[in-house]
C-alpha cells in the first residue's frame, strides 16, 4: 500500500467519524428536544393552563359572591320601599293613596281603577292600576313628579296622552304596576291596620332618588313651558320656531328664527332676547353651526336647522 492510498483511507476514516459526530449530535439535539417537551415542558405547560383555569374559577366565584352581595344590598333596599306583604291590605292602601294623589293635582274626571293582585314565583306580588283624568300638561307633570318622588316600588308602565281640541286639557291615561316582597314585613312590626297603615304613609312621605332635579319647578321650565303638544287650536309659537340660518353681520354673528306660527323672521345677536309666548331665551353664544341659548338661568344648546323644542339643556359645568 502506497502513502497515497493511505492517506485516501485515513479521509475516508474521517469523514465517517465526522458524519457519525454530526449524526450523534443531531439525534442528541432532537431526542433533547423531545425530552424537554415530554418531560418538562409538557408538564410545565399542564400545570400553567390548570393554574390559569383554577384563577378563572377563583375569579368567576368572586364575581358570583359580589353579585350576591350586591342582590343582598338591594334586597333590602327594596324591602324598605316595598308594599305591605299582604297583597289585599295592600292593594287598598295603594289605591286610596292613587286617588289622593289624583286629587291633589286636581283633575277632573278622576277615575282609579285597581285589577286582582299576582303573585309573581311565590316571591312578591304584582298590583296593577289604572289611572285616567283630563287635566292640563303641568298637572300631569305633578302627578309624575309626586308619583316618581315616592320611595316606593312602583312604576309607570305605559302611557297614553291625547290633547283635546281647542282646549289645553289632555285626555290622560296610564297603567300602574306595584309590587309587594313576600317577607318583606319584619317579625316585630306591628300588623293592626292601624299599623300597617302608618308604616304604608311613612314609606310614602320619604323622598326616592329617581328624580333628575329634586325641585317641581326645573321640570315647569324643561317640559311645562316648552309644551311639545301644542295644545290650544292654534300653532304653538314654540313648537313653531326654528333655527334657520346664522349669518356674519359686520363681523358679528347674526342667529335667524323663523317663526312659522306668524311667518315671521327674527334677527337676534349675541345679548339680545328673544320672547315666545311665556319663555324668554337670550344669544348667549355662536358656535359654527351651533347656538348656546340663555333660558332662566339654564344654557341650552340648538342647532342649525333644529325646532327650539329640539334644544336640550346643557349640564351646569358647559
């Protein structure tokens, strides 16, 4: 054997060593690989999922418990504010005191008018009235303010209101829905009817939190005064303006109302007035296509090519 063949069979040798450590490498790679993900990070990854699993279900539990806390919380504020549990006595209690209410904003033709009380699960009954009278639109608005000021769990569930013709009367008529916990009368209270009926006026003297304004006359400005149905035979000289243009007059802006009720154009700037009927509103500011309007004390905001009726007021910090 010749130094040349020798040194082909020692590369030869070689190379077969080389192949068997980058194939002994690669077989150490991939079974570590295999190794890791069966050994460690298949059981590593287990482990995380059941971990983030049992936190959701912690968390799912500590949501459920503040539910029922809160139910708890409400539970309670509706037992205050609840009928008395005995669905009869109830039932007259809430009707004289329907009528009462009708008297006092004095409407004429007054009926109440009461059905069979439900018991709605076994968990509270269900009183249902209907109201019906004719009166103007600020009685109506006593009513519902008296009605809504009342702490008592109690709601409107439809109403209907006609104008009648040449007349500022409207045709009113409403349903009524009460409610009564079973429950709801605590072991110790006193049960007479002499009772149950001071505890009912009690409940219906405290003051509910489910009015916007605590005072009858923000809602004589907002609704009374504005009057959407434009009763009285004749067009409403409210109902009737709009905004129809805002020009620059010298540099100055110009708001235009056109008051269709009498064809009229008014020209106002900012400072001046603006009198329809029983409201007055002033130009306090021109914004782009916008009007901020100055009405008792409120600000109003009304757009270009809006009726005045579409302007809604803006919250006391604008």
């Amino acid at each position: 054997m010749n130094k040349r063949t020798t040194e082909k069979a020692q590369t030869n040798h070689f190379r077969q060593y080389m192949l068997g450590a980058i194939m002994l490498v690669m077989a150490a790679y991939f079974g570590g690989t295999w190794l890791m993900d069966r050994w460690i990070q298949g059981p590593l990854q287990d482990a995380q999922r059941e971990t983030a699993r049992l936190r959701e279900d912690i968390k799912q539990r500590e949501d459920g418990l503040a539910k029922i806390r809160e139910a708890g919380k409400l539970l309670e504020v509706w037992q205050q504010q609840s009928l008395p549990e005995n669905s009869e006595v109830a039932r007259s209690l809430y009707q004289a005191w329907l009528v009462e209410l009708v008297e006092d904003v004095q409407w004429s033709n007054p009926s109440v008018t009461s059905s069979e009380p439900t018991t709605r699960r076994g968990l509270y009954h269900s009183l249902s009235f209907s109201v019906r009278g004719r009166g103007t639109l600020e009685q109506l608005t006593r009513f519902l303010f008296a009605f809504y000021q009342t702490d008592l769990l109690h709601t409107v569930r439809s109403l209907t209101i006609s104008p009648l013709q040449r007349s500022e009367q409207l045709d009113v008529s409403m349903s009524i829905e009460a409610l009564a916990l079973i429950g709801s009368s605590a072991k110790d209270a006193d049960n007479t009817q002499e009772g149950l009926y001071e505890e009912f006026r009690r409940r219906t003297w405290r003051a509910s939190e489910r009015l916007a304004a605590d005072q009858m006359e923000t809602y004589k400005t907002s609704i009374v005064q504005r009057n959407v149905f434009g009763m009285g035979g004749t067009p409403d000289p409210i109902d009737s303006a709009y905004l129809t243009s805002i020009n620059q007059i010298d540099g100055q802006p110009e708001v235009w109302f056109t008051l269709r009720a009498t064809n009229e154009l008014v020209k106002l700037r900012i400072g001046q007035q603006l009198q329809l009927g029983s409201l007055s509103l002033e130009i306090a500011q021109v914004l782009g296509p916008d009007v901020i309007l100055r009405v008792e004390g409120e600000r109003w905001l009304l757009s270009l090519g809006d009726r005045l009726t579409d302007a809604f007021a803006l919250p006391p910090e604008h």
